[in-house]
C-alpha cells in the first residue's frame, strides 16, 4: 500500500479496467475526473479490478455506489477485495442511517420544561441553605467540627489572592470616574462637589458590585469547577464514604470564607476607588488631598459604609452559594463541567446586580444628604 | 519489504530524568507487536513517541521509511493521517456524538460527500460491531466497551496501515477483553494493518501479539516471539511472565489459539 500510482479507468475494448492504487489519499487528487469517468460506463460494462495496486474502503464504498448497492452482472474481482464489499453490504438500510430529526416541541411544552428546570434549580438551592443551616447548627453545638483549615484556605484563595488583581481594575476606574466627573463639574463650577459624587458613588454604589463581579468571575467559577471537577473524579463520593459530610466541608467553608472575605474587599477596593480618584480630582481639579479627606465624613454618612460592608456579605454569600449550587449539579463529562461553570458566573452576577437593586430600594431613605 | 516503523537509537527525558536511552526498534509491515513492560517504565511514552505527540530527545524515528517530522505541512498531515491511535480512555469528542466522532476525521479532509461520508462511518461502526440506533448516543451514554469500540471505529476511519492501541483492553472485563482481542485480530487480518500496542494484560498478549517488545530499565531488554521471550535470561522478565499467574495467563492464551 505504498503512496503510489494514480488511480485510473482505462477504456478497453469490451469495458474498463481499473489501475493503480484506489485509495482515500490517492483518490483525493483526481476524484472529480473519476467520478466524470464512471458516468460513461453502462450497466451492461465489464468490470475489471485485477490489476488494482490497492483497494481501500473509500475506493471500495466509490465503486459500490456507482453500481447502485450491487456487483455489476460483468466483473473481474480478485478475491482478496471481495471481504472489502462483504464489509459495505453489512451497513445498515439508507433509512436506518437518517440522522433523527430533533423533535420541534409546542411551545407550551416549552415553557412547562422551561419552568420545571427553574423549579428544580429553585429547589436545589434552598435545599441547598437548608443544609447549610443544619451543617451550622451542627458545628455551632460542637465547635470542634468547625473546618478551620479549610475556612482559612478559601479565605486565602478567595481574598488575599484577589487584592491585586481588584486594586488595579478599582485604581483605574475610581481615575477614570474621577475624570470624566471633574470635566462635567468644571462646567458649572461645582469642583468642591467631586467629593460628595465620589464617596457616595463609590462607597455605597461601585464599589461592592464591581468587586462582587469581579469575586464571581474569579472566585465563582473557580469555586464551581473545583466541586465539578470532584464530581468527575468520584472524589465527592469518596469524602461521602468516609463518613465526611461534603457540604461541612466544602460547602460552608466556601459560604463562610466569601462572607468574610467580600466587606474586607470592598473596603480594600472602595478605598483604592477613592484614592484613585483623589489623585485626579488633585491634578485635574486642584483640590488638596486634606480637604478632600475632610470632607469625606460629611459627604458620606456613616450608615453608608454599613450599607457597603452589609452588600459586600450578601453578595459574598450569594457568589459562594451559587457556586456551590452549580458546582454540585456537574454530570461526569467535560461538557456539562463548562456548561455548569458559565451558568455559575452568569447567575451570580446577574443575582449581583439584582440584590444590589433591592439594596438601593431597602435603604433609599438613609445615609444620603440632601435627599 | 522495508521496516514501517523504524526507531533508532532514541532518547526521551522529561527534565532531568531519562525516561529511555539508547532505543533501537523495527517494526515490519504485517506485524503485530506488543510492548509489555512494568507501570511506569516508558511504553506509553514511546508509543507517543511514535504517533508524534513528544519530540525525541536524542534519536530519531523513521516511519513508512521517512524521518517523522519532515517534510512541509501537507506532508506531515498526510503522513499523520496513515496511522491510528486508540487512547486509552477512547479520547472520544465529548460534545459530539458518536456518529460524528468517527465522520470528524473523514469531514476533515474536506472533499468528501455527506452522503459517502454517512456510508463509511456506518460501514466502520459495523466492522466494530456497533449497531445503528447507538450511532445518535453521545459518549457519556455509552459502556466502557462501547466507547473502545467506538473509539477503534474513528482509529479507523482513515483506513490507516499503522494502529496504535494503547492498553485497549485496560477497564473491560474479561468476556469483553476477549472479544475485543478477536476483533482487533480479524481487523489486522483483513485490512492489513500493521499493530503496534501496549499493554499490562498477559491474556491480552498472548492472545494478539506476534511479537513481543520488553521495555524496562530505559531500554528494550528484548524483542521476539513470545515463546524465545518467556526464555530469556534477566530478572525481570522472569519476574513478569514466570510468575504462577502470569504462567498461568500465558497457557490460557495458548489454548485459545
């Protein structure tokens, strides 16, 4: 079966004869010509394939179809070929090999499927908080089960390993919020005002949703293929065999780690927010750093940094929760891993998003001045 | 006729630690040979070696007589596509089904017919015994068994002269094993394929191979027949196939010839 000689049809006096090696690699260069070629045979034509140099099942399954499913009434067939044909004929009927159609659902259906995986993913979580809640009330009563080790170890991953990557994307957006405000507020001379739009924007506002989406994306999906992982690997199933309840230990601490994790972050990025923006309103505007930070205290009322560190918690939790609740759903194939983990992120920040809105309405009659 | 794979005096080493040294193998068209060895000593390493999936360190591998990587593009492509590899775990295509794991090789050489590409993969899933109605399953629905067979189907989609097996009966159980063995062995015969494989499992090889490689000590201790191996002299080959188990497996084997 060298790479050799082009296949050919050679046209002898009482039919054809086929030559050279009849394979997919060889058949590739000239199939179009040969495809023209076999059109001029009738079904009466002789055939023949003693002097092939080979004979693949894509030169094989070529001729097949051209002789309609069946040898020709003429053929020379050396025998080592024949178990070739034997092998094509053993292929299902055309009709059993139809790719079946997926099936268009009325849409009624749809929506009813639509809301039971939304009922189930409603269920799962709060069976989901309730163990969390038992898991709780358990360590609560026995203090020696609390799983300290891995508590600290999330709290690592989760936020000490976040400060640098948040502090940069906070520094640049409190520059360039700080910018674009000093170029509208020069407009009507308001300049002193910076400080008010800053802090309040920043503290209660900016701060904990962009750092909770930035915890989602990192943190998040990070929490959701780790316990996806482990449901591929059986080592979930290996904790639960030793007797180690799963949501004590991977579960709560994950919860409990992003719960104090997210009020120091958002004080972290708030205050690097802030500080990037004093920086501009300094250069930009020519307000002093002391002044600025006088005035701080007046502009943003001290309920708004509880309001702040209460968003931060929340959202810790809800990031942790998520995680865990997709984290726990992976099927053991590596499609429903990524799946799980982009519904991870996705529903956490949108959750984000919602909450924070529920926060703005809950607590729109304290801490703003002037309001 | 000329050696189809040719390995000559290659080295591999992961850092500092040299995996094989001083390798020297033939195999000819036809055979089909075993590398046995114990865990850990290499085989898998030089098997990938062979596919083209690590760089040699020292040494180099000749195959259908040409030095491996050379050559432009198309060249190593169409080299590539002569042989089959069977992984271990079937390496299938996760987000795709099984008829279109075996179709994705054939759709990659792009001017083939929908029509005879659907042809050929039937034509494959039924020379590896698959049944029609399982060709819409996607990997995860599928058995151990399936899966290797599944995978041997796309393996073969090419009609390569060169399969690989790596531990291809590793994970089913012994019926299955077995059935396995013989359907690698009446695809050898009839296609003319020329098998090279690893493996742990003694009936496996005494079963299938007609020559036997053993790789230990970063090097092939021997290559031959599997009765002349049985009779070399050096610890560990007595240690791997004249132990009771193993004396045991390998007359197993030779009954069922």
């Amino acid at each position: 079966m060298q790479p050799g000689s082009a296949p050919k049809i050679e046209f002898v006096d009482e039919g054809v004869r086929l030559t050279g090696s009849w394979t997919l690699s060889c058949l590739r260069k000239c199939l179009p010509r040969l495809r023209a070629e076999t059109t001029r045979t009738s079904s009466d034509t002789r055939w023949d394939l003693s002097r092939l140099s080979a004979l693949d099942t894509y030169g094989a399954l070529l001729l097949w179809r051209h002789w309609g499913s069946r040898f020709p009434a003429d053929i020379q067939l050396p025998p080592e070929y024949k178990a070739l044909f034997e092998r094509l004929e053993k292929r299902p009927p055309d009709k059993l090999m139809r790719r079946p159609r997926r099936r268009f659902r009325m849409g009624v259906e749809d929506i009813g499927l639509a809301a039971m995986v939304f009922v189930g993913h409603v269920y799962a979580a709060i069976a989901l908080l309730g163990q969390l809640i038992i898991e709780t009330g358990y360590i609560l009563r026995s203090p020696r089960h609390i799983p300290w080790r891995e508590i600290s170890a999330n709290l690592y991953k989760a936020g000490v390993r976040a400060m640098p990557v948040s502090a940069l994307v906070a520094f640049l957006i409190g520059v360039v919020l700080s910018y674009l405000f000093a170029l509208q507020l020069r407009r009507f001379g308001a300049e002193a005002f910076i400080v008010d739009v800053l802090g309040v924007g920043i503290i209660r506002e900016l701060g904990p949703v962009l750092i909770a989406v930035l915890v989602a994306g990192r943190s998040g999906s990070a929490m959701t293929a780790q316990l996806g992982t482990m449901r591929v690997t059986e080592e979930i199933d290996a904790l639960a065999t030793m007797g180690v309840p799963r949501h004590l230990r991977l579960v709560l601490p994950k919860v409990v780690a992003l719960a104090l994790a997210m009020p120091l972050l958002v004080t972290w990025t708030s205050g690097i927010a802030i500080a990037g923006g004093v920086l501009v309103a300094h250069y930009q505007l020519g307000i002093d750093y002391p002044f600025f930070i006088a005035n701080l205290p007046r502009a943003v009322p001290v309920p708004n940094v509880w309001i702040a560190l209460s968003k931060g918690l929340v959202f810790g939790m809800t990031i942790a929760l998520v995680a865990c609740h997709f984290g726990l759903r992976v099927k053991p194939n590596t499609e429903s891993l990524s799946a799980n983990t982009t519904r991870s992120v996705v529903t956490a920040i949108t959750l984000v998003i919602l909450l924070d809105a529920v926060f703005a309405l809950a607590t729109r009659n304290i801490g703003l001045v002037g309001g | 006729m000329s050696a189809l794979i040719e390995i000559r005096g290659l080295g591999i080493r992961f850092g500092p630690r040299w995996i094989l040294r001083r390798v020297d193998l033939e195999v000819a068209r036809g055979e089909l040979l075993a590398l046995v060895g114990g865990s850990g000593c290499g085989k898998t390493t030089l098997l990938r070696q062979i596919v083209g999936l690590l760089l040699p360190t020292e040494g180099g591998i000749q195959l259908f007589g040409e030095p491996q990587h050379a050559g432009d593009r198309d060249t190593r492509q169409d080299r590539q596509r002569r042989l089959g590899m069977l992984f271990q775990q079937g390496a299938l295509f996760s987000a795709l089904n099984v008829f279109d794991n075996v179709a994705f090789p054939l759709r990659e050489l792009g001017f083939l017919p929908e029509a005879e590409i659907r042809d050929l993969v039937f034509t494959k899933l039924a020379m590896v015994e698959i049944s029609h109605d399982a060709a819409w399953r996607m990997p995860a629905e599928l058995s151990g068994g399936m899966i290797k067979r599944v995978a041997l189907a796309r393996a073969l989609a090419l009609d390569p002269e060169l399969l690989l097996l790596d531990e291809p009966t590793a994970g089913l159980d012994p019926d299955r094993a077995g059935a396995f063995v013989e359907l690698i062995r009446a695809l050898h015969s009839a296609l003319n394929l020329t098998v090279v494989f690893v493996t742990h499992d003694l009936d496996t090889l005494s079963a299938l191979a007609s020559r036997v490689a053993v790789v230990a000590e970063r090097r092939i201790l021997a290559v031959g027949p599997l009765d002349q191996i049985v009779h070399v002299q050096h610890p560990f080959i007595e240690r791997f196939f004249l132990s009771e188990r193993s004396l045991h497996a390998l007359r197993r084997g030779k009954q069922s010839d």
